[in-house]
C-alpha cells in the first residue's frame, strides 16, 4: 500500500484556486450530484415508458401532469450532472485527472443528449393533446423517429451517459479520492438499465423492478461520492477511504 506522503503528494490542490472558492465549488456539485441523482430517479418512477408515436399520444392525453412532471425531473437531473460531475473531476489532482476530466466531458455530451431526447419525445405529444391536433402530430413523431441525427443522438447520449461517471470515479480512484468499488458501483447502476431492458423484453413489472433497484443504487452511490467530494483529497481522510 502507499504511504500517506505518496497519496498526498499525487494529490495536493492547486495552490492557483483559492481554498475559500475551491471549498464552495464542492458544496455545490455535491448538492447537484444527489439532487441530480435524485431527480432521476423520481422522473424515472413517473415514466410511462415511451412506445409508439399513438401510444405517446395516448398517455398524453390521460396523464398530462405525471409526463410533464417527468420529463421536468429527468431533465433537471440531467443537467445537474453536468457540472456535479465536473467537480469531482476537479477535485483529482495529478494522479487520475485526465482520465476524470475526459469522464467529465463524457458525462457533459451524454446529459446534454438525454436532455434533447426527453424534451423531443415529451413534449410534442403533449402539445399535440392539448391543442388536439393528433392526426398532424401522429405523423410528425412518426417521422421523428427515422430521423438519422436523432437516431445517431440515442446511442452517442448513452455511451457519454453510462460510461462518463464510470471514467470520472476511476480517475478519483486512481487520485486515492474514493474507495475501489465505487466505480464499478456506479457504471452497474448505469449499464444495467438497458440491459434488463433486453433481458426482460420490454416495460414490465420485472424490468420496473431491476430499474428502480437500479435507480436506489444510482442515488447511493451519488452520495457517497458526494461525500468523498465534500472532504476533499486531503491526505487526513485518506485512511477513512476503505479499500
């Protein structure tokens, strides 16, 4: 195992920010990473789960308010992972801080792809519900989803999304900033959504299960990361961080 002098020399703050400024960013992307964290998952328990274009038309019309209110939740969860995770890519220092800052950006792409993905499959239907134009809307969702750019935008959005926190927490592994196992928590959380999707064939209970067992996960494992955050990369809390 390393000494404590090892681990604080490879992971020494910058002395260009001021500790005051350095100390306050942390308290805001620990907030924004469990509330982001947290806003998924009740977006998440809200979701109807998509399908057709006259099945988003449909849901539309019934359950006005639970789609808004999730698309809302997901799309503030979202972005509040943005700079959440860009925080604790600033909180590595030397040792791991490439591979958190390219995590980082990941995280940025793939959030800002989910974002537009919600807001254009939310939102139309709902327009479409209440202004009654169902028929025009019907075809204009349906043509939606042949567009090569949104279909290229799906599977770009969750690579950022899945694998961009799984290289953030790596690189504050390797920085000595969180335990060995928390990457891995963190990239399970994630990866096994759309896994169970194909496992299970599709919405149901079971898929509903594993989803918001998953989305439990997701909020712990973004709480603990916040926590390392909070305490910094002080040489002090090192030997609290279990191996």
């Amino acid at each position: 195992m390393r000494s404590t002098q090892s681990v604080s020399s490879t992971s020494t703050p910058s002395p260009l920010v001021n500790p005051r400024v350095r100390d306050e960013r942390a308290r805001i992307g620990a907030v924004a990473l469990v509330g982001g964290a947290a806003a998924l998952a009740l977006g998440r328990a809200l979701d109807l789960g998509g399908g057709t274009a006259a099945e988003r038309l449909q849901q539309a019309s019934g359950h006005h308010g639970q789609i808004t209110a999730s698309a809302l939740l997901a799309m503030i969860g979202f972005a509040a992972l943005v700079p959440a995770f860009w925080t604790v890519a600033d909180r590595v220092q030397h040792r791991g801080a490439r591979l958190a800052t390219i995590g980082a950006l990941l995280t940025a792409l793939g959030c800002s792809g989910f974002v537009a993905l919600v807001a254009i499959d939310d939102f139309p239907p709902m327009a479409a519900a209440q202004s009654g134009s169902t028929e025009v809307m019907t075809g204009f969702l349906q043509h939606l989803d042949h567009v090569p750019a949104l279909l290229a935008l799906g599977p770009l959005a969750a690579i950022g999304y899945f694998f961009g926190p799984f290289l953030v927490t790596l690189g504050a592994r390797r920085g000595g900033l969180v335990p060995r196992w928390l990457p891995w928590g963190f990239l399970v959380s994630l990866v096994l959504q759309p896994v169970a999707l194909v496992l299970t064939g599709g919405p149901g209970i079971a898929l509903h299960l594993v989803d918001t067992a998953c989305q439990l996960v997701l909020v712990v494992m973004a709480v603990l990361l916040a926590r390392a955050v909070l305490l910094g990369d002080s040489a002090s809390h090192r030997e609290g961080v279990p191996e």
